[in-house]
C-alpha cells in the first residue's frame, strides 16, 4: 500500500472508530463510573449510620470542576475516622462529578487526563482491599468497614462485602477501558498529524519520502505553527515515519489497521444480548439504596423529637414519662405543625405529623426496602420473575412514596430547627446531606427507568419502520 493511500484509510477509519468509542465505550465508561459512585455512597452510608464516620459539614460548599488527586499519606491511628472520612467523602464527591457533569469523548479524555484517571482510581485498591495494605487509604477504609460490620446484622455485613466486590470488579473494567482507549489516542494523534500535516500546502512530500529521518525533521519543522498547543510526541512520531518509510513498513501497517478496526460483530453480539428487564432491576437495586439514609434521618428525627420534647417538659411532666416507661404505658401522640413548600408553585400548605405514627411508617419503608438490597434475596428475586410492566408500576409507586416522605422530611427538619432557641441549635440534626443523598439515589432510579423507557421507544420506532428487532 502505498503512503498516502494507508495514511487516508488511516484516518477514514480512526473518525469513525472515534464516532464508535463516544457512542459506545465512553458511554459504558461512564455508566462503569456511575455504578462505583452507587457503591461508595453506599459504603460511607454504612459507616456513617453506625456512627464510624460523620457526614462532611462542608461536602456542599466544595466546588468539583476537575479531577483531583487524593491524598494517601499515612496518619495517627486516633485520627482514622476523622482522615478517611473526609478522604472518601472527596472521592465520592468527585465520582459524583464524573458521573454528572465530565464529558466523555476522545476530544476530552487526552492523555494527561487519562493518566489523572488511572491516578484518581488508586485512591482506594479495591482489588487488594485489606487492614493490612501498604496504602494508608485502603488500610484505613478496611479498618472502618471492618468495625461497620461488627455485631452488624447478616444483611449488612453481606451487603459491604457485596459493595467492595462490585469495587474491585467495576474499577477493573474502568482500568481495563482506559488502558485500551490510552492506545487508542496515540493512534488518534498519529492520524490528526498526518490529516494536518500530511496534507498541509507547506508540506514537502519530495523531502519527507527521502528517509524515515526527513520524515520527521519535515514533520517537526511544521509541527508548532500546524498542530498548535498539541505535545510532540517523538516516539509517536518516529512510528508514523517508520510506518511509511521504515524496512518493516508492510507489518507496522498491517498491525495499525488491525488495532485500529472497529469489530463489528462484537458490537452485533452486544446489541443482540441487551436485557431491557436489567434496566428495570438496576432501578430496584438502586432504589432500596434508600434504606440505610432513611435509616440515618429516623435516628435524626428521633434525636431532635426527645431534644424538643425534653426542652418543654416539666419536672412533674418528666415524671409521667419515667412512670409511663416503668409501667409499659404507651407516650400520648405527638403532633408536630408543619409547613409544606410546594415544589412546583412555591405556595406553602399547613400539614400535621402525628410523630410516633410517622417514625413507624418510616420504619416500615426502611425494612421494605432493605428485604430486596439482595438479589439473592425472596423479595427481589419475586420482582424479577413479575413482568416489566409490573417492575415499572412497581418502581413508580415507590419513587413516589419515597418523594412524599422527603417532603415532609424537609417541612419536619425546617420545624426542629425553628423550635429551639439559639443556644440550642448546635444540638440539632440537620438532614440537609442526607435529603441531597436522597434526592441523589432517587436520579439514579429515574436514569435507570429512562434507559428502559429509552430503548424500548427506540424499538418500538424500529418497528414501526419495519426495521427487524434481534435483541
């Protein structure tokens, strides 16, 4: 093949190899990136809900607008919960970055930031995840998650294990990914050279066919005023001069075009094995996430109750409690006057929570959502056997119901910090991190619902155009 022919289907075949990647492979890294944020949220919710950890008061206040390094110095024993608090808190935070707002395409992913990846995702080894690691990181998470899980119910511990796993293998898989789409961009960058120079007017053709070295001096010769802010490469240069000029030059065209094609019937097989109820269970999944931060707002809620309750009882009033606790005499109802904000209209509804009532209900939705954390559970593989319809009516109700208890989470933390005087107010439990960690896990139910929703109105818009279905 001659030069100019192999640099053109070159670079024919890297613009819509690059088409592929953005609309295939990136769009899997980012789900990739999606599921281990799930996972980690889940991990700092165990930890915080056995009191192992806070919650970081300044989480909200950071502004995320790139990838960061984490630390992994060594620290004091005493200080563990403190130092890997906050660390993980930062890479969950960054991680919800990723997943929300960093746009994924080979434009984007240059090689800086693809090394500033594979650096971010050894903030924690997963892979080699014990109290005993040489990584400050990992041996402190390690240490933490082992605490999490003592004297923890069965479903706990198993769900942790369960979450680290997912870790190791989903990090596995980014890792994998990056490396491949790193070998990629060296082939991008040796096609955009010889598309911007190659076939740039100041370009001597007769001067860059003499020698593999008068190939790169024609090319280094125009590389700055032609490629811009573009790094020079050597070594990818020397390739793309020994690629055209070089004594092997057949074989290292060969192996381009081979690393370089698109495998269609991979793309084929993928496409034909899509499993649209898969969707629909990754939304179950995610959504009985819920219960261990609905678990943290009851221990909250029930704080600031007996906080409140205390500040108004009298000396006689504490006195009927303590004789109603002796006696097995259940409390009088409590009922708290709320303000609801309507979401849509801003218009504010006068509400009551009957509290012990509401604490019971909440309770309830915990242990209901926790019976399907599993997938080897009863109740989750019972939804899995219903048809996708019932799965979606299913989800609906729950997302729901889910929506309607944050409210009145909301209008009930609103109360508790407006009924205390100023001195008391330290004293409160705020929700506002676990509403956002709420209103969080809710987006990745709805996302995954609108895949499914998404692909089966593509189908069905395939089918209307007579186009055969084979998945």
């Amino acid at each position: 093949m001659s030069d100019k022919a192999f640099s053109q289907q070159v670079i024919s075949t890297i613009d819509k190899k690059i088409e592929f990647y953005n609309k295939e492979i990136l769009v899997k890294l980012l789900e990739n990136y999606r599921l281990l944020h799930t996972c980690v949220k889940n991990l700092i919710d165990a930890l915080v809900q056995k009191s192992i950890i806070k919650p970081d008061p300044y989480k909200l206040e950071k502004k995320i607008s790139e990838i960061e390094i984490l630390p992994n110095e060594p620290f004091v024993d005493s200080e563990r919960a403190l130092v890997i608090g906050t660390r993980i808190s930062d890479y969950e935070g960054i991680l919800d970055f990723v997943s929300t707002y960093y746009k994924f395409s080979i434009e984007n992913l240059t090689f800086p930031k693809i090394k500033k990846f594979v650096e971010f995702n050894n903030t924690f080894n997963w892979h080699s995840f014990t109290v005993s690691s040489p990584f400050a990181n990992t041996r402190g998470l390690a240490i933490l998650l082992n605490e999490a899980k003592y004297n923890a119910p069965s479903m706990t511990v198993s769900m942790i294990n369960d979450t680290i796993s997912k870790c190791d293998k989903v990090t596995k898989n980014i890792n994998i990914t990056l490396k491949e789409l790193s070998d990629f961009q060296k082939e991008v960058y040796k096609a955009y050279v010889r598309k911007d120079i190659f076939e740039h007017p100041k370009f001597s053709e007769e001067k860059a066919n003499q020698s593999v070295e008068s190939e790169i001096a024609e090319i280094k010769k125009l590389f700055p005023g032609v490629m811009g802010k573009t790094p020079y490469y050597s070594a990818l240069i020397e390739e793309i001069a020994n690629e055209d000029l070089g004594p092997d030059k057949e074989k290292r065209q060969a192996a381009v075009l081979e690393k370089i094609k698109i495998n269609e019937s991979a793309v084929q097989k993928k496409e034909k094995q899509v499993d649209t109820k898969e969707y629909l269970m990754q939304a179950v999944l995610a959504l009985s996430g819920l219960a261990p931060q609905f678990e943290t707002v009851l221990t909250k809620i029930n704080e600031n109750h007996n906080l409140i309750q205390s500040k108004n009882l009298s000396f006689l009033g504490k006195l009927a409690v303590a004789l109603r606790k002796a006696f097995n005499i259940p409390e009088p109802p409590v009922i708290y006057n709320i303000t609801i904000t309507e979401a849509s209209t801003g218009a504010k509804i006068r509400d009551k929570i009957e509290f012990q009532q509401f604490t019971e209900l909440l309770s309830k939705k915990i242990n209901f959502l926790n019976s399907f954390a599993l997938k080897q559970s009863t109740a989750f593989q019972k939804i899995q056997t219903s048809q996708p319809e019932k799965i979606l009516e299913f989800l609906n109700k729950n997302v729901l119901e889910a929506q309607k208890l944050m409210t009145k989470l909301t209008a009930l933390d609103e109360f508790f910090k407006s009924s205390v005087s100023t001195d008391k107010k330290s004293f409160v439990k705020g929700l506002k991190m676990e509403l956002t960690t709420l209103k969080n896990t809710l987006i990745n139910v709805n996302q995954h619902k609108a895949d499914y929703l998404s692909y089966i109105e593509e189908q069905t818009q395939m089918q209307k155009l007579g186009i055969k279905n084979e998945a």
